[in-house]
C-alpha cells in the first residue's frame, strides 16, 4: 500500500531504452517506435522516466531517423536524440515506458484519455478527503473513493480513477491537501471535469467573446482550470455576467474570491505542493516585452538553410516555424525564466490586425499556401511579392539572385517560410511601441496571461 513514509516515484518508472522500444505495445500490438512517432506528429506531451513530460520537436530528420532505427533489424541499437520543442537535448531512453507504450506504471503520457483519467482522480480525491478528512495516504481504499466518485461530475470512468498509477494518487493527494488547507475547496462545492457544467461554462464564455464581437480566445487560454469547483447553490447561466468579456472575467473574479467558482489548474506534484493564483486584477496584470531582433536564419547557416525564424525580445524568443508540410505557421515561446507555450496563425494574425491594422485574414491554407503553389509555379507576381517582404531584412541581395535560389525550393518549404516572414515583415515594418505591443500580445497570450484571460489557481 502507498504510504507517504515510503513513497519513491522515481524507482516506480521503467525507462524506454532501446530494447523495450523494440518491442511492441503487449496490449494492442502497436510497435513502440510507431506510437512514438504518431506521438510526435501530433505534438503531444511524453512522460519522462524522472518525471514530468516532454513534447518533442517534429522535424523530418528525427521521422527518418526513428524510421530508420526501426528499419536496422537486430542491429545492436543505441538510443535516438531529439530536441524538444524548447530546444532542451533528450534521448529515447528519457522517456517512460507509460501506458500508451504498453507499460503499467506510467503518468500522463497517454495524451487525452490519460488526461481525463488524473484529471478525474483528482476531484475524487478531493471529494473523499472533504468525506473523510485529512489522512495518510493509504487512507484513501478504493472503497472510499468508489463511494465518492458518485458525488463528482467528471467523465473519467470508475475503472479509469481506480487504475491510476501510484504517481499520479500521490500527486492528487498531495494537491487535494493544499487546496483544502488553503480554502480554495470545500464542503459547499461538487468538483467537476468535462461535464455539462463545465461544458455551459466555456459556452457562457463563447457567448461575452461574440457579445463584444471578439474571435474567442480557446478554453485553456481563456482559463487553464482543468477541473473546477462549484459552489451547490451557483448556476452559470444566472450567475456570470456574459454582457461582455471585461464583465465576465469580473464576475470569474469575484466568484473566485468567494470560493463560488474555482477554476484550478494541475501540474504533477511529487514532495510538495505549491499553488499561484493568477488574472486576480483587472485587467490581468500582464506582462510587457520589447522587440530586440528578428533572425531568419539558423545560427550557422542563411536565410536558405532554414524554413524558420525567430524573433527575439528581452525575456526570450518566439520562434516561428510551421506545424507540419504544408501545415499553418505558429509561434513558440521560449522565454528565460518561464513556461512555453504557443499560438497558432488565427492568434498571430488578429493580433496583427488589432495592433498594425494589417489584415491577413483568411485560413492559411487558403492564403499563405496558395501562395506558395503559385510561387513554385513561377508565377512572378507572387515571387515579387515574397521578394519584397525577404528584401526588407536582406537589402543588398537582386531579385534574381533571390528568384534562383527559390526555384530550389518545394511548395513546402516556401509555404513554410512565406507565413514567417509575413508575420516579421510586419513586426520588422513597426519597431518601436507597437512592435513591443505586438509581441507582447503573443507572448502573454502563449502563456495564458492574455489581456482576455481570467482567474484560476495553478497547483504544482
């Protein structure tokens, strides 16, 4: 039985070195490397043996390389590096041999269902301890927490809760204990996850954003709760204010502070845990950044070398690059002292409508990338066009120069770079207040601090 006395999260977890990559998922029969590299592919976060979670950068030379390891035989085989998205080095043998490789002890490495499966043990866990009171942990049998199961809203099923691996209970427990300790739960409050309150809630949102006819800001950058705590005698239709965003991220503040409605955020918790409370002024208390470069190119190379850019600010750099071939540009943050985060091309081009009334409206697929077909159709109004945005940062390189070096380009690679310098083209165009108040725009909204977001608590 679990106790806190005797508790080692880190000796619990097998790591997935090259000979248990080899084999397949013993449950479904799925090679490991294959759900590795849909893993990838669809960006989503990894458990690692020490704990915690990597999302891996996708790139074509690590496809390949993973394809290819898979492809040695029984070739003697060594672990595979990667970068993750914030360029931080791993191997293959970091990773936790989880349950969506097949593994029995592994966290939230399964992506959404696994999610779910926390997510919903966590508000359990905090309903049997408001039944019972503050224990050990070992306190907690799965006869006390079937029995209050039955008092939460969450779509986790039972067997779900009760599977969940001694990691994650000890890290509810511990998260259970704080937030009761300091008052954010309660005996008045059900605890909810992915039910039709939680559902009505980000439509209540949906709602104030088309009030003040405003794109909608998506749920997590809204308000990253992934559960929530809501008083018994609160209803959300009556109680929120949806006149406009600015009076419903009010109404979440105020009804924050009297413990009404509580969105909180979960991060695993292995010794201790620690809480923040965030968006608790109005308007958000954000942050501000200044605009210090853009780069389009690598750090060895040219502008040809690579399909990417960055653009460097005070705190850190939002580096720009495309999600898949053909796929929309986005932005990731990368700052010195904070979390990552991202926003997607619908984010970075209505900031840039707001701030530069500059409208690049429209899905990238059907702009940028049709662009980009024309382009590699040598279609030469929409190579001056590129020129003149690549001839802002690179003024002493002809036309013709610029022309050949594009015709070595796949639509791919030009789509890819035609949506980046879009976006440092007009950063590049408007240095000075409004590029600081561009950049900011993105940074805070990659990290949930936008001017639109609202309260919640983060448990860590």
């Amino acid at each position: 039985m679990l106790k806190l006395s005797n508790y080692k999260p880190l000796n619990e977890v097998v790591k997935l070195s090259p000979a248990e990559l080899e084999k397949p998922n013993g449950q479904t029969g799925e090679g490991r490397i294959d759900i590795l590299i849909r893993l990838i592919k669809s960006s989503s976060p990894i458990d690692l043996a020490k704990g915690g979670q990597v999302t891996i950068e996708n790139t074509p030379e690590l496809i390949q390389a993973l394809v290819k390891w898979k492809q040695d035989g029984s070739a003697k085989k060594a672990p595979i590096g990667f970068l993750d998205v914030r360029g931080k080095p791993f191997t293959t043998s970091d990773l936790a041999k989880s349950k969506i490789f097949g593994g029995g002890t592994g966290g939230a490495g399964g992506g959404t269902l696994n999610t779910q499966q926390t997510e919903s043990h966590q508000c359990v866990m905090i309903q049997a301890m408001l039944d019972h009171g503050i224990h050990d942990i070992d306190y907690f049998t799965d006869e006390i927490i079937k029995a209050s199961y039955k008092k939460v809203f969450v779509d986790g099923s039972l067997k779900d809760v009760l599977g969940i691996s001694d990691a994650w209970k000890m890290s509810s427990y511990l998260s259970a204990v704080l937030l009761i300790k300091d008052g954010y739960v309660n005996k008045n409050q059900t605890f909810h996850r992915g039910d039709k309150k939680m559902i009505s809630l980000y439509a209540a949102k949906n709602l104030a954003f088309k009030n003040n006819s405003f794109p909608s800001l998506k749920d997590d950058k809204w308000n990253p709760g992934d559960i929530w705590a809501i008083d018994k005698s609160f209803n959300i239709v009556k109680d929120l204010n949806t006149d406009s965003v600015a009076a419903l991220n009010k109404s979440i503040l105020e009804h924050f502070v009297t413990r009404k409605l509580v969105g909180i955020s979960l991060k695993m918790v292995k010794k201790t845990a620690k809480k923040y409370e965030y968006n608790v002024k109005l308007p958000p208390d954000t942050d501000d950044y200044k605009l210090m470069k853009i780069t389009l190119e690598s750090s060895k190379g040219s502008f040809w070398s690579n399909k990417g850019g960055t653009i460097h600010y005070d705190d850190g750099e939002l580096a720009l690059k495309d999600n898949s071939a053909g796929g929309s540009v986005k932005a990731e943050l990368k700052m010195k002292n904070a979390r990552g985060g991202g926003a997607g091309w619908g984010i970075l081009i209505d900031a840039m409508r707001q701030v530069f009334n500059v409208n690049l409206s429209g899905k990238f697929k059907q702009t940028v990338f049709k662009e980009a077909k024309a382009i590699s159709k040598n279609d030469e109004k929409a190579i001056k066009k590129m020129y003149i945005m690549y001839n802002s940062f690179y003024k002493n390189e002809s036309y013709e120069s610029f022309k050949l070096e594009l015709a070595k380009k796949d639509v791919f690679w030009i789509s890819a770079k035609l949506g980046v310098l879009q976006i440092c083209y007009h950063v590049n165009r408007n240095t000075g207040t409004k590029a600081n108040r561009y950049i900011t725009k993105i940074i805070n909204y990659a990290g949930s601090k936008s001017e639109d977001s609202s309260t919640y608590v983060k448990v860590y």
